[in-house]
C-alpha cells in the first residue's frame, strides 16, 4: 500500500444487472443481514467518503446504526459547496466528525455558508477536487483506511486513478433495467478491457438471497 495514501475500499450494493439506483434514484437494495455487515464494517475504518450526488438522492447520516462501534469521519466530495445546509450530514456534524472536499471554483457565498458549521473544509483542485491531493491529506490526518460509498461517479474517478485496494460488492436479487439508472461505476469508462484493474476474488459470501463478492487489486 502505498503511504501517501490511506488504504481505499470501494463498497455498494448492487442489482444483477450493475445498477445502484433506479432511473429515479430508489437506491434500496440492501437487505437487513447486509446493512449489518456493512454497518460493522464501517465501524472498523477511519473514515467514509461519497459525493454530492448521493447526498441529494438519499440524504444519508453515513453513521453505525446497525452494529455497535464507533462513528467514521464522514467526508463528502462537494466541488462547489453546494450541499443543502438541511442535509442531515450538515445538521449533525456538532455530532460526527464531517469534512467537506472543495475546489478552489467555490463561491465566497457558498464557502461561508459551510464555514457556519463545525465542519473541517479541505480546498483542492481548480474547478473539481483533486482525489489524489485529498487522500495525501487525509492521510497527514491519521486517516488510514478509507469507504467509499460513493456514487458511480465518485467510484470511477478512485478506479480510473488507481486509488483504491479492495472492493465489496453485494448483489442483490433485482433486476432494475434503464438506459438513465446509475451503474456501480459511471463516467467515460476504459476503452479497452486490457486497461481494466486486474482484481483477485478472495471470497463470496451468502446471505440468504444476497451474494457479498469481495476483491483485491493485485
């Protein structure tokens, strides 16, 4: 692993056929068993990190609700600071340590609107966050172990730089279909399979109808 970096697992839940949300963003694909597994997991790492998007769609609290264990930072990759100051990360973040990733594109309005919460902002990258910047500074942070629960998005921008280690992935019984639904990794995509990170399964695991694939880079 490399040391300017904290070790990086990229997790979600996913239909049989690649999709982390429907066309309209119903992204409720875990069952009870699997929110427990991935609740003590995430009571195991430093920190959790997704993107804006998923904050608009689901609102998370991104907290250990389902096992017992300690609460993650939560960081939240955010280019222009334009989180809802009612979300529920911002409304509890007296609460659970919280950062927020921006660009150096954010407005003065929207910097201080963040700056009204106790919240740590991390400013990198000119008009989006620079991922590999942000994880040399959260590594200087004691930050060794990273989730990213992110969205498709967010999950192509760590597969594309090769900023990651393992990824969990739990396949759920459904089928969702849509040209518009959100796969597990979005953005522009190789070109070529050869390009691909080249992964090792190390172990599936079955939870009733729930399949839990887990991959390390090799």
């Amino acid at each position: 692993m490399e040391k300017s970096r904290p070790h990086v697992i990229l997790s979600a839940a996913i239909s049989i056929d690649g999709k982390i949300a429907t066309r309209l963003g119903d992204s409720k694909l875990s069952s009870k068993k699997d929110k427990i597994r991935l609740h003590k997991l995430r009571s195991k790492v430093d920190a959790i990190l997704i993107g804006k998007n998923t904050v608009i769609r689901d609102d998370p609290l991104l907290t250990v609700r389902y096992s017992k264990g300690k609460n993650p930072t939560r960081i939240i990759l955010d280019s222009h600071g334009t989180i809802s100051v009612n979300s529920r990360i911002l409304q509890t973040s007296n609460k659970v340590p919280t950062i927020i990733a921006v660009s150096k594109k954010i407005s003065k309005s929207n910097l201080e609107k963040l700056k009204k919460f106790p919240i740590q902002i991390i400013m990198t990258g000119e008009n989006l966050v620079n991922i590999k910047s942000l994880l040399r500074n959260l590594s200087k942070r004691k930050i060794d172990t990273l989730l990213v629960e992110g969205g498709g998005t967010v999950n192509w921008q760590f597969i594309k730089n090769n900023l990651f280690d393992e990824i969990l992935i739990t396949i759920a019984p459904f089928i969702v279909g849509g040209i518009d639904a959100i796969t597990f990794v979005q953005g522009k995509g190789f070109d070529k399979i050869t390009k691909s990170p080249k992964l090792r399964l190390n172990a599936i695991k079955r939870l009733e109808n729930y399949l839990v694939l887990h991959y390390t880079k090799v």
